[in-house]
C-alpha cells in the first residue's frame, strides 16, 4: 500500500494530467468518430488506406493516454473498475483477427459514437448544442449500422431514413429484425429529444425576468 503522502501526490498528479489532456483527447475522440464513420462508406482504395491509417493511429493515441492515466492513478485496481468500460473498448479492434468481423465492425461503430458523445460533451457547453450534436452521432451512427450490415442499397438511402427516425421517429423502411431493434431505439430516443426541448424551452419562457 503506498504511503499517505505519496497516494496524495500521485492524486494531485492524475487530477493535474486529467486537465491537460482533457480537451485534446476529447477533439480527438470527435475525430476518431469521422474516420470510423468515413470507413464504412469510403471506397476509393487511396482515401480507405488513408482512413485504416489514421483510424489505428488514433487507437494507439487511446491507449498510450489510458495507459498514463493508469500509471499515475493513486489507486490502480480501482481505476481498473471504474474505467473497465475503456479498456473493453480498446480491445475492440482485435475481434477483426479473431474471425468475428462483422462483430468487430458493430463494435467498433458502438465504441467510437461512445467516444464521441463523450467528447461533445466536454467541448460543449450549451446543453442544446450539444444534444444536436449527439443527434447528428446517432442519426450517422444508426445510418452506418443499417448500409453496412445491408438493410439499404445505398447509404443515402439510409442516412435519410436513420435522420427521420432519429428527430421524429418516422419508422424505417428497411426489413430485418435488425432494423425493426433500431427503429425502436430511434423513436425512443427521438421521444427523449422531444421532451428535453419542450423542457429547455418552457425553463426558457417561464423564468422569472429580474425586477428593475
């Protein structure tokens, strides 16, 4: 067990790099969300290499910063089970090398909308913004899931549908169980949605003006 005085210091440490690397991690988890998103509907053999690149280089970024905050944490075992959610998601790339593909491919695309619902989250402030942007993580999150898995011949066709149910809830058009699971995901969460804009805006119309 380490001393008092040095779990007080390492604690300092980790709270100190935490708020260094905050802010640059969580641009890089936004980014990390594009490459994943681009790979599934890029073709040009160049922009495909190009996006498998950057998308392992920006893993490596993950796991070297996980590995620091590890190493600085006071208590290591305890950050394991806080944080074990993370490091489940480090591992996702391997299922690729272990005959589980497409399941890696699902996995990847879970991770990576994680990532970056996370990331907008702490680079933006306004709780309105930040809810379209998670919008707009969910609506290309669903329309990647659904082309990719083949429910749409074409990803258009698929990004406009996941849109729709996203913000209204429309259902989709697709067949599958698979779309029947993200259709209800969708209306629910386009329910969600309604009711925290209802909320914000009668919080809005409804505070009090300061007396003058």
């Amino acid at each position: 067990m380490s001393p008092p005085r040095e779990t007080e210091d390492r604690q300092e440490w980790a709270e100190q790099l935490a708020g260094r690397i905050d802010r640059p991690m969580s641009v890089l988890g936004l980014l990390f969300l594009l490459v994943v998103l681009g790979q599934a509907v890029a073709e040009d053999p160049p922009l495909v290499t190009v996006l498998s690149v950057a998308g392992w280089l920006l893993w490596l970024v993950f796991v070297a910063e996980y590995a620091l905050r590890l190493y600085v944490a006071p208590r290591r075992v305890a950050f394991l089970r806080r944080t074990w959610w993370q490091l489940a998601f480090l591992v996702v790339p391997f299922l690729r090398f272990l005959r589980l593909a497409r399941l890696g491919r699902v996995a990847r695309l879970v991770s990576s909308v994680v990532r970056g619902s996370r990331s907008a989250g702490r680079l933006l402030s306004s709780r309105l913004a930040w809810l379209a942007s998670l919008s707009a993580i969910v609506a290309l999150a669903a329309s990647q899931l659904l082309y990719s898995t083949g429910g749409y011949p074409s990803y258009a066709e698929a990004l406009h549908d996941a849109s729709l149910a996203t913000v209204v809830g429309e259902p989709l058009t697709a067949p599958g169980g698979l779309a029947r699971v993200v259709e209800v995901v969708l209306a629910a969460y386009s329910v969600v949605v309604f009711a925290t804009l209802a909320a914000a805006l009668g919080a809005y119309f409804l505070r009090e003006e300061p007396r003058r």
